[in-house]
C-alpha cells in the first residue's frame, strides 16, 4: 500500500507523520531547544569511575553526565582489538581522561545519556564501523541470495587492507555497486573529517553532529512503499532538496512543497490523531477500548469489550475484539514511541486456538515496526509480555508534564477529604499558636461543602479550640490547595 511522509516545519520545532492507508502509523517530534543527541560523537572527560557497577560517568557538555557502561567499551569486549578477556573499568578508564564516545541513548527521565566508544555512522545504505573489520547485513533483508549479493559487491569495494567495517541497512535491498560505492566513499570522508577534529579538540566538546530530523526522514524513512514526501516550507524543502541530490538522489522525485492554505498537518487528521496518541482511553472501532497507563519503569495495556456485544456468542465477541486491539496497540506503540517493558492484559480466552491467533496477529501487526522488540507468550494469568527498545523520550514526555494539580497520579482528592485534612490541620495550628483567629482560604468547592455539608464539623471544631474560624474562596486555587493563616 502507497505510504506519505508530512513534514511540518515551524522555526521552534520539526514534526514527522508516516501515513499508511490514510491513517498515521507514526509520529516523530524533533525541537530546536531539545534535539535528539543518539548519533552524536563527543570529546568527554571521565569524571568518576564506579568499579561497583563497571561505570563510569562522562562529561560531554550536556546538562547531565553520561553514562558509560564496561560492556559498551570495545576494547572490554571478548576478542575485542587485542584478542583479550574483558578488562574490568577501572584498568582501561581513569578520571581526568578524555575519551571519544558516541550517545548510543538519549537522555530519559533524570538519567543521563548512554555512551559507547564503539563509534558508527550510518549512511542512508550502510552503517560504517571504522573500529571493527567485518561486513554484517541487515536481518530485515530475509532473501538469502540477496544477503549474498550485497555481501559480495561490498566486498569488492571494500580492500581487504583497509580497516572499518559495515553494516549494510535495510534500504541498501536492490542497490547497485555504484549507490553502495557513494556510500562508502561518504561515509569514510565524515570519519576523516571527524578523526581530524577530534586530534584538536578538548573535552568536553561536540565532534560530530548526526543529522537533523528532516534529513533522517530522507535518509531512514523512505522506502519502496513511499509515494509522496510533503513539506510545507518553501526554505526546509529547498534544503532538503539540496540534501537529496548529493545524498539521497532516488528520493528526489518524492519531494513535494505543500502550498494549499489549510495546514498540512490539519488536512490530514494528523493533529486528532496527536491528541488522541496522548488519552488514556483509545477506542476501537467495534466498540471496545483500550486503556493505556505508562509508568517510569513499564507500560500497561487493558483490553476491554465496552460497549461491543457482538452477534453470535461471548467467546467470539472477546475473540473479533483482542483481534482488533491488537492492530490499535502496534500502531500505539509507534505513535506514542512507548519503550521498555509492556504488558498487555487481553480479555481472557478460553480456547488455546483463539490465543494462539491473537498472538500471531499482533507479530504481524508489529512487522512495521522499524524498533526492534521482543514478544513472550501469553503467560499462565493470560497477559502478553513483551520489550521495545527505548532510545527516546515517549510522546507524551515531549509534549507534557506532569500535572501540578494531582502530582502526577492521574486523580485528585475529593474536596470533602480536603475539607476534614483543613479541619486536622486547624487543630494542629491551634495548638502550636495562640491566634486571635483562624482564616481558612481554599477552593470555592471545598469552601461551599464547609458551608453547607460539613458546616457543624467547622462548628465543632471552633468551639473546641475555642477560637472563631472564618472561611475566603480563591478561584485561583486547586481543589487540593489551601492555606490557613493566622490573624
């Protein structure tokens, strides 16, 4: 089926849409203040060691340290450049030394950026490993005779004296010796360039920047299926024209400036479909819905009937419903970019057939994925464990932040539960202070209840402490906040 790439362009940030069959499949978010850094070659400084954890922290410049563990040090590796066993962190590291390493994970949370020093740069074909000396191909290329075919013409191009190694990607299926030979020849010229900067350079300090995201899109993102790449800036097409033809030439002929008046994103559904990536609650077509809670450490999935009663009986109304939900979650995944480790609670199944299915049907559905995951079995309570790998902040990291109403919990505290914590506070204060009164401000809700409802609890307690207390509503304040204070 014909798949579209949207690209819109606003001076504060890029934004990515991959349409398939009308519906976006996926979203991507790049900011001018906050770029993505997985690609990026730093100069950094050691800047503790920790023997413990076979860490170490690196200054690179950013506002954290990052992170580099023992087993994304080449030279830590078993038959690594000398042949040797692994060397434990803190014989190969030492503090104050500079290091040349590449972000391999982007800063998620409060933890820092992960490094390696096994150093790659990927060009639209091939992934070049100028520290190793092998050529690897992509397993997505499945064609044994194909693997075979790329193998040999790299190969070819490749003299046995040289050092660095490649991977061939899967965009590199049907390429001549002469796009793989362009390939190469960029690749090893940007590892030049990046070698020399380095010699000079003092840590910590940037030596090579990946590429932006409108570049990647022309770069990563197309392939046969792709018909169409709209942008709706004149000046980003321009440059991204200019990119193709000296990187990319066969995406040439996809670009297209977007000119019509109403917003690209608008016209095809996409920012719906952004505000729908960031409920909680997803809707199925047949009436069902799923509900989506994403935690630090995992990420939920419940699968539920709602409103769907089916035609013929309840096995296979819950059977035509997990059916369908498993097309929606691969398609969440990707547009909510939900990593780590996911468990899904399908609506439990009596007949192991029926299982089996649901679980075939959710492999295929995450074929398109291009993150690579792993999907377990359904285990012995009926869920669906599986692991997709995180190297960016999910959708709703980027475009919110926690609520400073709830704190984070997704709820708030009725305001009769407010009013009996300001009925235990008042008690606390007035026996810590001898006031001549005690002003309570708060919600207009939960003034209301202590005006009406809860109006001889207020009472009660007045005449216990033996002290008028009055009452003032802000509009401005949450349900949850309040202050007393003391007249």
């Amino acid at each position: 089926m014909p798949e579209q790439i949207l690209i819109n362009f606003t001076p504060q940030e890029t934004r990515v849409a991959i349409m398939y069959q009308g519906v976006t499949q996926e979203l991507h978010i790049e900011r001018t203040s906050s770029r993505g850094l997985v690609g990026n070659v730093y100069m950094g400084k050691v800047v503790r060691i920790l023997p413990g954890m076979q860490s170490a922290f690196i200054e690179v410049g950013l506002e954290r340290t990052a992170f580099l563990h023992v087993a994304d040090i080449l030279e830590a590796r078993p038959g690594g450049h000398n042949g040797e066993p692994p060397r434990p962190i803190e014989r190969m590291l030492s503090e104050g030394q500079s290091v040349l390493v590449q972000v391999i994970k982007d800063p998620i949370g409060t933890k820092g950026a992960r490094l390696s020093t096994q150093i790659s740069i990927a060009g639209r074909m091939l992934v070049y490993l100028p520290q190793e000396k092998h050529i690897g191909v992509s397993q997505r290329i499945e064609a044994e005779a194909e693997r075979e075919s790329l193998r040999e013409k790299l190969n070819r191009l490749v003299p046995e004296d040289e050092t660095g190694g490649f991977i061939v990607r899967t965009m590199a299926e049907g390429a001549s010796e002469e796009d793989l030979a362009n390939d190469v020849a960029y690749l090893r010229k940007s590892w030049t360039e990046l070698r020399a900067k380095a010699k000079t350079a003092s840590a910590p300090s940037l030596i090579y920047q990946e590429l932006n995201l409108g570049q990647r899109v022309l770069r990563d993102f197309v392939n046969s299926e792709t018909v169409r790449i709209a942008i709706d800036s004149r000046e980003n097409f321009q440059k991204l024209q200019a990119f193709a033809e000296v990187f990319t030439p066969a995406v040439c002929s996809l670009l297209e400036h977007y000119t019509g008046e109403r917003p690209l994103f608008d016209l095809f559904g996409v920012e719906d479909e952004i505000e729908k990536a960031l409920a909680r609650r997803v809707d199925l077509k047949s009436g069902g819905y799923l509900i989506i809670d994403q935690t630090e450490a995992m990420t939920t999935i419940d699968v539920n009937t709602g409103g769907f009663v089916g035609v013929r009986n309840f096995d296979d109304t819950i059977f035509k419903t997990n059916l369908e939900a498993t097309q929606t979650i691969a398609r969440q995944l990707r547009l909510r970019n939900l990593g780590g480790i996911i468990i899904i609670d399908f609506i439990d199944m009596d007949s192991s057939e029926h299982r089996e299915a649901v679980l075939a049907e959710f492999n295929k559905a995450l074929a398109r994925d291009h993150t690579r995951l792993t999907v377990n079995g359904f285990t012995a309570l009926g869920l669906v464990e599986m692991t997709r790998k995180r190297t960016r902040e999910s959708l709703a990291h980027v475009l919110c932040e926690p609520c400073p109403t709830c704190a984070a919990r997704g709820e708030v505290k009725t305001a009769r539960t407010v009013c009996y914590e300001i009925l235990r506070e008042l008690l606390r204060e007035a026996r810590q202070f001898n006031a001549r009164e005690y002003r309570v401000i708060g919600a207009p809700n939960v003034i209301d209840l202590f005006l009406d409802e809860e109006s001889q609890g207020l009472a009660m307690l007045s005449d216990f402490i033996e002290k008028p207390v009055s009452l003032q509503a802000e509009p401005s304040y949450s349900q949850e906040q309040y202050d007393i204070v003391l007249m």
